[in-house]
C-alpha cells in the first residue's frame, strides 16, 4: 500500500491551479530540521516535528499575492532501514502521520494524514546521506507520498507545518508518538499556485 488519502479540512484539489492568471511555482520553505538530501532524486526532505507553536514549525513563506492561494507539498512517513530487520523478515512496519497547517497565529487551516507500510527497501522514496560527508546513507529515508493541496485564504503571507502525532504498528506491538520536538513526518516538493500582485 503506497498511501491512503485521508485528508481533514479545507484540503483541496488543484482544480483552480490553472485558472487565468494563476502562476504555480517552487515557494520558499523554512525548514528548522533537514533530513537530508535524496541521493536518487536530489530532492531536499524536511523533517515535520510536533509542536504547539507554529513558529516553531516548516515555515511556507508566499510572495506576494492576490486572493486566495493553494499550497501543495508531498508528505511522507519516516522510516529508519534496518538491512538486518529486513532481511530476517521483521521489518514490517505501518505508519501513519497526522500534520496541521496553520498560520503563525495558530490557527489551523487545514488538516493531512499519510498513512504507509514498509516491508522492503523498494518501499523506500529514496535515501539522503548521513550529512557528514562521508557519502555514507541515513538510516532514517522517506516512505509512501501524499501529494496534499491546501487553499489559503488572501491576507496570508506564511503558514507554518506542524505535528501532530505518527500512529506504529510492527509486529511486536504499536506505539503512539506526540511529543514535542519529535520528527513525526517528512516533507518536499513545495509549490504555490497564486495570482501574482
């Protein structure tokens, strides 16, 4: 199973995305914890943490902009590959992710959920390096992709992406995580679908 969308809130498709007038571009993202690089795709992944406060969280900052505008982003599972785990046949593992997008006065916009499995490598987006230089990999790499599409009302210039809790299931039990500065989820690819000013 690569992902279930089960999407909360004012989540929507980006039907309007190609209206007149419209420019979908990369935006801006402010990222406090970097996973890392994609070895395969080059892609820079970033690490969404639990947290309360939304500046504390992924920071979208918009260019200027008339009206409303649709920020879309994948979201991802974390996984740490275990090649041990996984060749001895224990390294099953579901995850399901629950973030918030807000905007800086914690108002919460919109809600997003990835749900994913991991039972071999080929489950993996991709992997980043260890970030020392020494071309070795993470351990910890990307799982399952929702590409989510969130309408911002006009008047906002940044939202903030934050945690909410990650659900585990393995074979040995399942564990619930929503503590505070606790990676949770990972995110890329960040667009912005806008009317310029």
């Amino acid at each position: 199973m690569t992902g279930l969308r089960v999407l909360i809130g004012v989540l929507a498709l980006a039907a309007g995305a190609a209206a007149q007038g419209r420019e979908a571009e990369p935006v801006e993202v402010r990222c406090p914890s970097v996973l890392g690089v994609g070895v395969a795709t080059e892609v820079p992944f970033c690490d969404i943490e639990v947290q309360n406060d939304p500046v504390l969280g992924v920071r979208v900052v918009l260019p200027p902009h008339r009206g409303e505008a649709t920020l879309a982003f994948d979201l991802h599972n974390r996984h740490a590959y275990s090649e041990t785990e996984t060749r001895a046949g224990r390294a099953y593992t579901q995850y399901q992710a629950s973030i918030a997008v807000a905007t800086m006065e914690g108002e919460v916009i919109a809600r997003g959920i990835v749900l994913s499995e991991f039972r071999s490598a080929g489950d993996l987006i991709d992997r980043v390096g260890d970030g020392a230089g020494s071309g070795a990999l993470s351990a910890v790499a990307p799982i399952g992709v929702e590409r989510l599409f969130v309408t911002l009302p006009a008047g906002i210039d940044q939202v903030s992406v934050v945690g909410q809790s990650l659900d585990v299931l393995r074979a040995d039990g399942r564990d619930t995580f929503n503590t505070a500065g606790r990676p949770i989820a990972v995110m890329s690819n960040a667009t912005l679908s806008y009317r310029p000013r």
